[in-house]
C-alpha cells in the first residue's frame, strides 16, 4: 500500500484492510509475517495489507487499544470488522479472513 497517512487509509479503503501492528524487535511479529503474506495471497488480493510500526506510530496503537503485539485488525470503511492478538496459524488466519472475502 502507498505511504499515506495510515488513519485515512483505514477510514477511507473501500476494500478491507488488514491492518497488522507490529514493531521490527518482535521475533513474533517476523514469524507471522509469511504467513500474512501466503493467506492474502491466497485469497487473491481482495484483503489489502497495512503495517503499523507501533514505535512509530504508538498514538494509532493507543486509539485501536493495541496491548501487545502482533496484533491485527480487519477495516472496512473505517469500521473494525474482526481482530485478533498474537500469533496464529495460517488455517486459522485464513478462516478468519476468509469469511470478509
């Protein structure tokens, strides 16, 4: 996704956005991170990838009530359809994304 301000694009998208707040020292967070990749890719693009640094952004990681990380969100149209913290497996992930498709 283009390097806009990352709120606009979550009220703004019209398609659904999986937002994933990470930060660059999470083991985690690096270990989901080709799992995100595979599962969106599998569903043929129509979920669209956001990375929030959360050392880079703490007040957006603050306002969605980011405790821990990873942690991801699913937006459409600003609204927060499904979240979820930690890691997952990629059924699991793909279940959930699966049914906003």
């Amino acid at each position: 996704m283009a390097k806009k301000n990352p709120k606009e694009l979550i009220q703004k998208s019209q398609d659904a956005v999986l937002v994933d707040f990470y930060a660059d020292w999470c083991g985690p967070c690096q270990t989901m991170d080709p799992i995100i990749a595979e599962v969106l890719d599998e569903l043929g693009g129509k979920i669209k990838l956001l990375k929030i640094n959360v050392d880079k952004h703490p007040q957006l990681a603050q306002q969605f009530a980011v405790r821990s990380i990873p942690h991801y969100a699913l937006f459409k149209r600003g609204k927060i359809l499904w979240r979820k913290g930690g890691i997952m497996t990629k059924k699991d992930l793909h279940q959930s994304l699966k049914a906003f498709c």
